[in-house]
C-alpha cells in the first residue's frame, strides 16, 4: 500500500520484528504511529 503512494521504506524490517494485533484499536493505532516514525526516518 504504501509504495502504490510512492513511499518506499529504507528500512522495514522493524515491522517485521513486531506483533501488532490489527483488531484492537490501540494496536492498529500504534502500527500506524510506528509506520509514520519509519515513514519519516526515511525522508530525512
């Protein structure tokens, strides 16, 4: 999903790493916080 938007992680392995439960509202939460914080990594 997020290379059809043009963002290309340089590093997504850590999300490989974790285990985030996408039924749980906190979790899917976190998941897209940590994948904004990847997301910025990447373009700085």
């Amino acid at each position: 999903m997020l290379a059809r938007e043009g963002v290309v992680l340089d590093r997504a392995a850590p999300l490989l790493m974790t285990r985030w439960s996408a039924s749980d509202p906190r979790g899917a939460e976190g998941l897209a916080g940590f994948v904004a914080v990847l997301i910025e990594q990447t373009r700085r």
